[in-house]
C-alpha cells in the first residue's frame, strides 16, 4: 500500500482508498499501464507471426545453384587454421583480397589459393601459403579436397 497526496487538500492519502478521509474528495485510481502495453506487444508479435506464416514462401534459390566463394573462403580458413600451431594467431587477408584468392570450380567446387600469417613454436610470426580444394556437400556442410601449406 501506497501513499499519495491528494489533489485537492494536499494531504498524504492511502492509494487504496476511495475518499480523502480529511476532505472528501475523490480518489482517482491510478491505471497501470504496463499491462495494458504488454497485452498490446503481444497482441501485434502474434499478429506478424501469422503474416509471416502465410506469406513466407520457400526461397527460390538452392544452395546448389548458388556461388558460395565467400562460405568456401571461411571454411578453408578453419580447415588451415586446424593445422596451424598456434590457430588463435592466425590473421587472414582482408576481405577485399578475399575474393581473389577463390576460384569457383563448378558443382560447389572451389580453390582457394591464399596465405596466412601465424605464430611458429618459436612465437615467431611467419607468413604461410597454401592451396586447397574444397567442396559443399550440402547447405551447411563442405568438405575438404586437398590442402597443402607451405611455409615461405
């Protein structure tokens, strides 16, 4: 229980009551509107999700007719990053430079000649290069032709 003042006289009044016990007055209520925005909230999420539900078509496009050179670019870095002696040194090239280090084969097929630089068991940064193939077996899993690494 709650006090307030009263509007009219000013005096402090319990919130549960009807009356100001010293005047009289009338006692608003006050409304809580956290209830009322909760329902409202829920009310248009369930709405959306039934127009998402009714209008969501399946993509028209299969991960078998797309060029996924960017996938296939992150799944060889992890590959070469397996192999590596210290993988949490490892630092790829940027991401414009990237795109030229792939070569798309065809049937989800890629090559990816590029380089990496990490640290040796000497904690000494050197620069390895390699060459692999890799391939997307299905939407959310590739698997690894041939990788060679050489250390320049």
């Amino acid at each position: 229980m709650a006090l307030k003042k009263c509007k009219e006289c000013g005096k402090e009044v319990s919130s549960k009551a009807k009356n100001c016990p010293n005047c009289g007055a009338p006692i608003k209520k006050q409304i809580s509107t956290g209830s009322g925005c909760l329902i409202i909230i829920l009310f248009v999420l369930f709405i959306g999700w039934i127009f998402s539900s009714i209008f969501d078509t399946p993509s028209s496009t299969d991960w078998r007719s797309e060029n996924n050179s960017i996938a296939a670019n992150v799944m060889m870095e992890k590959f070469v990053k397996e192999r590596l002696r210290s993988p949490s040194t490892a630092k790829f090239p940027g991401a414009l430079e990237r795109s030229d280090h792939v070569q798309y084969l065809g049937n989800q097929k890629y090559k990816i000649v590029s380089w990496v630089d990490s640290q040796n068991a000497f904690s000494a940064t050197i620069r390895t290069h390699f060459n692999g193939e890799i391939m997307q077996v299905d939407k959310d899993n590739w698997r690894l032709i041939s990788l060679d690494l050489k250390e320049r």
